[in-house]
C-alpha cells in the first residue's frame, strides 16, 4: 500500500519562499526605480525550471560572494514572485489580475520558459478576460502574442474571430498599423467571412497608410508612385480572390489598379468573366463565407444561442464548431406579419429559435422552443426552452438568458396568436398585435413560467421585425 501527501510537500515548499533561509539566489526583477532583490534557492530552481538549469551553467553562471546573480529587468518583481511560487510549490492565482498584467505574466512565463503556465495562463486569458483582449488596443496586443509562438491558444483566439467577426478588424482605425505579416496570415484564411471586394478595398487603404506621402487618388500616381505600391501590394496579389468580385466592382474598383497587377493576371480574370470554359489555370476556391438569412443578427449571435441550447459556457464554441444548423423559416416583413403565416411557414419543424427587434432600439428579444410549433390549443411543458435578451444587439457581453422553470406552460400553441412563451394568464414573451410592425407583451409578474430578464420591456412593446429559425443538430 502506497500514500501520498502532495499538498503537504507543496505547502512545506512554499515555506520555503517566506524566511528566505540558505538562499543562493539573488534576483534583480525590474529596473530603475522598480528594481526589487528577490531571493531564491538554486536546487529548486534547478530542478523544477530548464531555464534555470542552463542558467547554473559554469557558461553562464555570475556568481558574487558564493551567490548565483540573476538581472532581469524586463520581468515586474510582482510577476517574477508569482512564477517563482509556481516554480516552488506549484500554484498560482490568476483571478486578482487584470488582462493587462495577466499579459504580462503570460511573456514572463515564456522568457523563463515555464512551459507548464503559458497554456494556462493563455486559457484564463480567453475564458476571463475577452473584454480585455477585444478592447481598442487589441492591434498592439496581437502584435505581442505574434511574436511569440508559444501564444498558439491567443493567436488562434484572434484568428477565429477575425474570421467570424471581420469588420473588427477590418473597419478598426488601427487596421492600416496591422504589420504586413500578420495582414498576410489573416488573408490566407479560408474561413476569412468577408465580401472579396471589401478585403481589396481595406488592402488598397493599408497600403496607402504605409506610404502616406503617396496621392489617394489614383489617377494622380507617377510611375514612381506606382512601383512603390507595386512592391508593397506585391505580397498580398496571390491571396485575393478576384475571380470571385462581381465584374461590377471589378471594373470600378480593382481595374483602376490595373498597374499593380501583373498582366496575365487581369487577362485570365476578364476571359473568367467573358468565356469562363476558356480558363484552363488553377485559381484559389472561394472563401468559405458564413451565410446566415438574418438581417437581425450576426453570426456569433448563434454562437450564444448554441450555449444557451447546450447549457455550456459559450467559450466552448465558435462559428465553426456550433453543433446546430439555424435555417431560417420566417421572417414577418417579408412572410406577413400574421398568426396564421407563422404556423403556416414554422409549424411541426422541430426546435426553433425566435428573434425580435425592439423598435426605436438596439435590443434584440426572444426564445427557443426545443420542441415544435403547431395548432393543438394546448400547452406544453419543458425544461429546456428559454427566454433571451441582448440590451444591444452589437454587443454579446449584453446577453441574458432566462431559462424555463418547466411548469405546463412553457410553450403555448394556437392558431390565433403566434410565438407565445410561458404563461396560462401571464406569458414571459408573446405576440400580442398582427400588424405589419406588430406589438409583443411581457407581463411581468412572480407567477411567470420562466427566470425573470429585467431588460425585457414590460408591458405591449412595439417591433420593427422578427425572425424564426428552425433548430437542427449537425
């Protein structure tokens, strides 16, 4: 028989760190005014840190009156004691950090390369702190993760939503200071869910940033003026889809450039548009765009809605890993607005989700009926359905969910009223008006059937529209 008491060793480790007893270390962390002595054990060091290991090295070994000097002015104190506990005992705090030092953390652990921490830190990053890595500053702080590749999780972070989000990046003022790498990486992608003309147009924009002294206007280019975009374009030429813009914006938008772009290239795209069957060269395949029906939402909205669905943390999914389909089924200006178009176009499809327009406003209502529409005059009961709430349907961080509390009247099917969520005499959310730009209800009381949203309007509230998408699991 064999125990183990491996928090009792921890604990006996970390001791170690408080008198600072036999240390043969001296760390200055920091500099100028900031610098701080830090003292530490070399056998420790040594055999819990391969940095530390080659450090003790004779090679590169300073050693002062029998002590190992380490200078380390680019790691904060605060950070270099934070790792070293790590390295000690084996723990370590994240949640009293803000993003920005969590960031600097993060390079701290990759300069003394605690391989064990980086993912760790990076995951705390991604699930805990997002308001801080899409904040304005986000062009600085991808620079910053580029540069290390350790940084995959971060980096793959920002990849994921450049794609799903583009116009982030894409329509951010500090787009045209994206370094010419990082630009080239983003355009490689597949998956980038952004019209080729717009990423021609942006490019056009970055490279003109780089050479400010250059005119905006085309026509007013020397032939100086053209090589010098010529090689700063070059690069990027074989990542742009241009068999895929619209012979329209061809024409008016790219053809202007004609002279940065080689001339087989502008002949095999008009014979592409002329005689297609002609063209015998191989061409990259289309972006994978994402194409959701909405004209209410975005696609990360359906990323929610599938956490929501799944009861999880929306960290688990992205735009491409979601398990559900959303088709979209109805949509009242365009179907008519009326009870009997809604069970005629939603009725007995399975699960769907519901999504209405606040008028005057930027909030988004609804809910999810995990089991289906019809015409029965009955209610129904479940667990799984819930009411939803975006304050402003540009920003997710003002998302609330209200989950059914599963009494019979979760969902309510009849032919005179459309979607109709909770309630025998008081629903949560329901259609109470059939006009073009219709009237919903939330009769707010302590009987209703699902967890109270505060930000869903009380009372008859006017819609400018609504949407239903029947669910379907991939």
């Amino acid at each position: 028989m064999s125990f183990e008491y491996l928090q009792e060793v921890s604990n006996d480790f970390e001791k170690l760190l408080e008198p600072e007893e036999e240390y043969d270390v001296i760390i200055y962390a920091g500099e100028n005014e900031n610098v701080k002595e830090i003292h530490a054990h070399s056998l420790v060091l040594r055999t819990r840190s391969q940095y530390f290991r080659t450090g003790f090295s004779k090679k590169w070994a300073e050693k002062k009156d029998g002590k190992f000097i380490f200078k380390k002015p680019n790691i904060f104190p605060k950070f270099f004691n934070i790792i070293l506990r790590f390295i000690y005992c084996g723990k370590i705090t994240l949640n009293n950090l803000q993003g920005s030092e969590l960031l600097k953390l993060l390079m701290a652990a990759d300069e003394l390369n605690i391989q064990t921490l980086i993912p760790c830190i990076q995951d705390y990053l991604i699930k805990h702190q997002r308001e801080f890595l899409q904040q304005q500053n986000f062009i600085e702080i991808l620079d910053s993760i580029y540069q290390h590749e350790s940084f995959k999780d971060l980096w793959n972070f920002y990849l994921e939503k450049f794609c799903e989000e583009p116009e982030t990046l894409f329509k951010s003022e500090k787009f045209i200071n994206l370094k010419a790498p990082l630009l080239e990486l983003i355009l490689k992608r597949d998956d980038l869910n952004l019209d080729e003309i717009i990423i021609w147009d942006s490019l056009i924009k970055w490279c003109l940033a780089q050479h400010s002294n250059i005119s905006q206007d085309v026509k007013k280019w020397s032939k100086e003026d053209v090589a010098i975009m010529e090689r700063a374009i070059h690069r990027f030429i074989p990542l742009i889809r241009f068999y895929y813009i619209s012979p329209e914006d061809f024409l008016s938008k790219v053809f202007p450039y004609k002279g940065l772009l080689p001339d087989d290239l502008i002949s095999n795209i008009l014979t592409f548009h002329m005689v297609p069957n002609k063209l015998n060269i191989d061409i990259l395949p289309p972006r994978c765009t994402l194409i959701y029906e909405s004209i209410l939402i975005k696609p990360q909205h359906f990323v929610i809605f599938s956490s929501w669905i799944e009861k999880k943390d929306d960290s688990h999914y992205n735009i491409r890993n979601i398990p559900y389909n959303f088709n979209l089924l109805y949509r009242a200006s365009r179907d008519g607005n009326t009870p009997a178009e809604f069970h005629n176009k939603c009725d007995k499809k399975g699960a769907t989700i519901v999504v209405v327009k606040v008028s005057s406003t930027e909030q988004i209502v609804g809910g999810y009926n995990p089991l289906f529409w019809d015409s029965c005059s009955c209610y129904k009961s479940t667990n799984d359905s819930f009411i939803f709430s975006f304050t402003d349907r540009t920003n997710f961080q003002s998302a609330k969910v209200g989950y059914s509390k599963g009494d019979p009247y979760s969902i309510q099917n009849y032919s005179h009223l459309g979607p109709v969520f909770g309630g025998h005499n008081n629903p949560d959310l329901y259609e109470s008006s059939s006009n073009v730009y219709g009237t919903w209800s939330n009769i707010n009381t302590s009987n209703n059937s699902y967890v109270k949203i505060d930000s869903i309007p009380t009372g008859n509230f006017k819609v400018d529209d609504y949407e239903v998408f029947q669910v379907v699991k991939r």
